[in-house]
C-alpha cells in the first residue's frame, strides 16, 4: 500500500514536518479542511471530546456494536509498519496498536479483517466492515464519491476520522538510483506501485507531462510488498509509497541492504479512519476515543514505537482532508 487514498493536494508545512525525516531516513524507524457542511457532520464536528450530556465516548457507540462488542475493521494488512503480519502470523502495526488503545476507550474488539484496499470502501457500503483503517488518505474525493480521474460520482461517500500524517516518497534499489532523484525523472523509466493509491495516481499524472515520448512505465500491483519485490528483482527502477512504509521497507529489506529513499516526499496529507455515511454516532465515538487516547499520552507512545513521530497529530478531527 503506498500513499493509499486517490490524489491528494499537497500540503507543504506538512511536508516540511513530515520530510524532515527523510534527510535521516533511517531514523524513522527505532523499533517504523474543511468539515463536511451538512448538520450532521457539524453535528461530528463538534464531537472532538464527548457531547453533552454523556460520560464517556463509549456512550457515543451505537446499540448495535455495544451489543456485539466488537467494530469491524476492514484492512488492507500487508503495508508494514501501518499494519501487518509478524511472523508468528499476528496483525501487528501502527493501526492495530490504535485499534487496541481505542477498543480499551470504547469499550469492545477492534476486529482487523482483511481485504485488498481498493474494496476497503465498497465493504463499508455493503456493511462487510464498520470501519476502514488501513493508512487511507483522507480525501474530498472519497468523502463525497468521486472517482479521481472521471470526476463523477461514484458512491455515497465516507467520513474520515483523521488521526496521521504522511507524504509520499520514492525508493530504488540501493547505490543505483538511475538518476532518479524527483517524478520528473521517472520519464523513460518503470515504477511498481500499490493499486489505486497516491503513488499510483502521481506515476499517471507525471506520465502525461512526460515528453519526446518517454511515458513512466507503471506497474499496478494488488500490495506494495509486490511492489518491493518487482524492483528487488529487476523488473522496475523504483516503488512509490508512503514515507513510513518506504522507510520501514529501507530499513528492513535485506538487513537494510536492498533499497534507499531518493529526493524528497511530496504529497503530505492525513490517514483517516473511513465509516459510512450516516452512521454519525460511530464517527463521533470514534473521534472522541481518539482524542482521548492522545489527550492521555497514549497515542504518543504508539507512535513513538514505530518510529514516526512526524507524522502525528495533536488533535482528531473529522474530514480534515483537502
């Protein structure tokens, strides 16, 4: 999974936060808008803590999933370190590690379940899942059901619970970059990517720029981890991703030996937790539950164990993505 979202707009004082880190890549890792203007989104809005009249965000849950005690969660799992399978075959990461610390706010199991990403939405709508939280960039595009290239309406839509920060980099195989240093340079050269993400969307749109020609030669695949392995062997002269899990690949690929990060991320923009529009109640719990775990300091110390830092928030808030 690369940048996982449709395309983003870039926000530079993120990408000054976030990238940063790119300089000391390998120090990532020690361990890896506006608001909707209908009411009901307002109505989310205003549930940063916990609305009046109620004691906990767990009042904030819907009967149903009190009821069961357990919030689906659909997952794309094979984008360490968001999240993935260790070896021993448990879903490890930085999702999951929320997932525990907000379940224990909540007061139920979040339950990763997973799936490829680009069917994370539509399980959403066929109530497959309660909630997406798979490193998905919060998009204006997703939240009203736009698809990015047509500009038509595709779907109802999905409101994010934004709760991280990440821009998009560019990795090669280590001490043979081809020269590639910016997505201009990716002209006349091939690129693995995750399906349907950032990364994908970026190869495209810098392939109609490309002149003489010399088109970007993209390779879509179901998993970064494809990915990884198509420029392992050969076949590609760079993958795409989001900065952490560019990093993390960096870092762990061949002891560190197999791939480095070249020039600088681009694309900064929030991960968010996707639920259904209409299901209001959900969203509102979840965000609350959010901001209590970072009012806490827990949030903090998932974040600092996998390395990334710079890309947490201070605050959850409810389609903050542009």
């Amino acid at each position: 999974m690369t940048a996982r979202s449709t395309r983003r707009t870039a926000a530079t004082t993120r990408i000054a936060a976030v990238g940063a880190i790119a300089v000391a890549g390998t120090m990532l890792l020690t361990a890896c808008g506006d608001q909707t203007k209908n009411n009901d989104a307002e109505s989310t809005k205003a549930g940063t803590g916990t609305s009046a009249g109620t004691s906990s965000p767990a009042d904030l849950l819907p009967a149903d999933i009190k009821s069961k005690g357990v919030i689906r969660v659909g997952s794309d799992i094979a984008y360490p370190p968001v999240e993935f399978k260790d070896k021993s075959g448990k879903t490890v990461g930085i999702d999951p590690d929320l997932g525990d610390a907000l379940g224990k706010v909540l007061g139920v199991e979040f339950k990763f379940e997973n799936g490829t990403f680009d069917t994370l939405v539509t399980g959403l709508r066929a109530k497959r899942y309660d909630v997406a939280m798979s490193a998905m960039t919060d998009s204006k595009e997703r939240q009203e059901g736009i698809d990015p290239e047509t500009k038509k309406k595709v779907g109802e839509g999905v409101d994010f619970v934004d709760y991280f920060t990440a821009g998009v980099s560019i990795y090669t195989k280590k001490g043979d970059d081809q020269g590639i240093k910016t997505w201009s340079d990716l002209c006349g050269k091939k690129i693995a990517v995750q399906r349907n993400t950032v990364s994908h969307d970026l190869a495209k749109d810098e392939s109609k720029k490309c002149t003489g020609g010399k088109k970007v030669g993209i390779e879509p695949y179901d998993t970064d981890l494809e990915a990884q392995t198509r420029l392992r062997s050969g076949g590609v002269q760079a993958v795409s991703s989001d900065f952490p899990v560019a990093a993390y690949a960096v870092k762990t690929s061949g002891g560190g030996k197999d791939f480095q990060i070249v020039g600088d991320q681009v694309e900064a923009a929030p991960y968010g937790i996707a639920v259904a529009k209409g299901n209001d109640k959900l969203t509102q719990a979840i965000e609350a539950a959010m901001n209590e775990i970072i009012k806490s300091g827990e949030y903090d110390k998932i974040i600092a164990k996998w390395g990334v830092e710079a890309g947490a928030v201070t605050e959850a808030k409810v389609n903050g993505g542009s």
